[in-house]
C-alpha cells in the first residue's frame, strides 16, 4: 500500500478543543501521527503534525477535511509534503549528541539571545526546543527580585567542546549574561546531591574575617583572606596564619556572628526546593562547623564538614582539631557522601566560589561558580553570576511553577 507523508502546520489563537478537532480528522482517516509538536506563546498557538497516510482518495480527503476544520475552529493550516527521504534523515539525526544551554540574567535581551544563538548556528547544531524557565516579568510593577532564564535544547556532533565554551564565555563576559553549557544525558535529568561552599556562597561574608575585625586583625586577615580565594597562596597556610592571628577572642562573639550571618539571595528558595524533590544536601567549608552547624539548623542541610575550632577556657587559642578541610578535603566529602547516599558522582552538583572548591567543582557531575573569583569562573564548567544561589534550579531546569508550588 503506497503512503504519503505531510506536515501540518497550525497557527493562530489558542483554544480549547483545537488538538482534539484535529487529531479526530486524523483519525477518521487512519492516519498514522509519526510526529507531534507544540508551542504557545501569549495565548498564540504554533502546532504540528507530522502523519503518513494512504496515498489516492484519503490523502486528498483528509488534506480537505483538515483545512475545514482548521477554518472552523479559528486557525491557520498550512500542509507541506515530506518525502520518505527528508523523513529517514531526521530519523537518522535523532541519535545525534543533545545537549543543554540555559542562559540567565536580571533581564535577557535580544542581543544576548543572538549572540547565544549565532555561535550554535557556527557549529552547525540544530535547536529542537526553547523554553521559558521563568515567570512572566510586569512591565509596570517594578520586580524586588528580577530575574529570567530560558533554556535551549540544541542536537548535533561537537568537536570542540572547550572552544564552544570559550565562546559563551566571553559572551557571558561582554554582555553580562550567565550561560550554562551541559550535556542532556541520564545524569543531567537525575541529579541527586548538592553540595555548598558556605562563606560568600551560602553566606554574603567571609565569616573568618568578621573574627578577625572582632579581634582587630581584620586587615590582615582579608588581605590573607583574599590572596587564597585568588589562587596566590596554598589555602591550609593562609588558614593556619590567619588562625594564629585570631588567638585569644573570645568565644562568647561566635553566637552573635553566626547569629547575624546574611543568608544569600535565594538559598532558602533553592535548599527548600531541593528538600521537596529529595535532593540530598551538603556544606563543605574551609569555615567553621560552629557556623556550619547553625545554617544546617536554619537551612535544613543534611550534612556539615568543616573545620573546628580549638576553644579552652573560653577564648580561642589560635589552633583548629582535626584535619585541615582545604580543597582537596572538600572533593573527597563529595565523593565520601555520594558514596554513603548510593549517588553516582555524576549525580552530584557542587557549588562555590574560591580557588580552593576548584577541586570538587571539577569532580562533581556539574560545577557551578557562583559570584566566583575568575580564576574560579575561568575554570568550572558553569557559572552563576548575574542572579542569586536559587539560579541552580534553572540549570537543573526547573521551571517557577515546579518551584512555586512547594513555597
């Protein structure tokens, strides 16, 4: 029996019913739906159909009957045929690698979105979907927390991947817009852990320096602080420098401080999202358990290693117990609690911004830089710089329905 292929084309208003109308033509005829695809854009439809029906007295009656029911219900339709060939080659490419770009900003101009876009279409990679991620913003009433973020699911063999990132990058750096470049495999859509830095990542302060202020070595301390996060001196000396320098404070400061950290913009929206999806969650902090242990109480976080201060006779003495948590410490937890939580690594998410999380954002499935140093930004594989710690679900795309439901 002789087949033919079309695509049907459907644009104008949307309305209840129009799917249903179409597809019960489709259906009289016998037709066979090989693909099906819609989008909807302020209530203006764009859908399609892509059938295979017997050639002769059917494919002339139903293309008729079609564009009835299209006139009958409001809408446009426009048919095109398909030949067996075009149809087997986009059989052919669906196996190609799929990967996933989500951009993010306050706002996403135009320029941002084409600059986005023309580096794609110089790689010769197709784009299957665009998805709004983010409410609608109100051109009248002035948003407290602006932000918007789409995500791009784009096909195709990439034989570049570092030179493909290096041009978001500098896109991200010229027109101040965050772009996530990830591949979309089992892993991607199957994230189960999430692991923290905590100062100037969960928390808006370097927690050791606001000791040190307190203990009147604050400048020495931040400039020590700061030379670290830069990647300019090996992070277990600073930490044993600027220990030394906060002997003799008194442990009676450490309830006020912990007490007053400044939680980062959307922290609490991101872990209370991540605990409703049964996300497992974590801090790994070349910081304090003191304050560690507090934000596991305020924030509902599963797990805390950090490292803990040497306290005798109520003043700190300069020293620490245990074991150093430097960078290489950090990776190893990730992998320790990924292990004990029967996660694969590529499951796991870590998030931070100095030199010293560079080692478990590279081990963790994805590694996002968030407000990172740029040596920090240069080397992960994503960053987050234009919005607050709840951008993280956008790269795990979510959208704000699948987030405001749970608030």
């Amino acid at each position: 029996m002789a087949t033919e292929i079309f695509l049907l084309n459907i644009s104008g208003q949307d309305k209840p019913g129009l799917t249903s109308g179409l597809t019960n033509v489709l259906a009289q005829y016998g037709a066979k739906v090989l693909d099906i695809g819609q989008a909807n854009i302020h209530d203006t439809l764009s859908l399609g159909f892509l059938f295979e029906i017997e050639s002769g007295d059917k494919s002339a009656a139903v293309l008729k009957d079609l564009l009835f029911k299209a006139y009958e219900l409001g809408v446009k339709a426009k048919f095109k045929p398909i030949t067996s060939e075009d149809y087997e080659k986009w059989v052919s490419n669906q196996g190609k690698d799929r990967y996933i770009i989500t951009i993010l900003g306050e706002k996403l101009t135009a320029e941002q979105i084409s600059k986005v876009t023309e580096v794609i279409s110089e790689k010769n990679l197709n784009i299957d979907a665009i998805k709004r991620l983010t409410g609608r913003l109100s051109l009248i009433k002035k948003e407290e927390y602006p932000r918007a973020s789409i995500e791009l699911s784009i096909r195709g063999k990439i034989d570049n991947k570092s030179e493909l990132t290096a041009k978001f990058m500098q896109i991200s750096h010229d027109l101040s817009v965050d772009i996530s470049f990830q591949e979309d495999n089992i892993y991607r859509r199957n994230r189960r852990l999430v692991c923290f830095d905590m100062d100037s990542t969960l928390i808006q302060a370097e927690v050791i320096d606001k000791l040190a202020e307190l203990a009147g070595v604050g400048d020495e301390v931040k400039a020590i602080t700061e030379s670290a996060m830069n990647g300019e001196i090996d992070f277990s000396e600073s930490f044993i420098r600027r220990m030394k320098l906060l002997k003799g404070l008194s442990e009676d400061v450490l309830q006020d401080v912990a007490i007053n950290l400044p939680i980062t913009k959307g922290a609490r929206r991101l872990i209370d999202t991540l605990k409703k999806y049964g996300f497992k969650t974590a801090i790994l902090s070349g910081g304090f358990t003191y304050f560690g242990n507090y934000l596991q109480k305020e924030l509902g976080i599963d797990y805390v290693y950090a490292n803990q201060l040497e306290i005798i006779d109520g003043k700190l003495t300069g020293n620490y117990i245990g074991e150093i948590v430097d960078g290489e410490k950090k990776a190893e937890y990730l992998k320790e609690i990924a292990k004990r939580e029967g996660i694969h690594i590529n499951q796991t998410i870590a998030v931070g911004d100095g030199a010293n999380d560079l080692p478990m954002l590279n081990l963790a499935g994805l590694g996002i830089a968030f407000h990172a140093k740029p040596k920090v930004k240069n080397n992960a594989q994503s960053a987050i710089s234009s919005i607050g710690l709840d951008g993280v679900l956008y790269l795990l795309g979510y959208h704000d329905r699948h987030i405001d439901l749970i608030e």
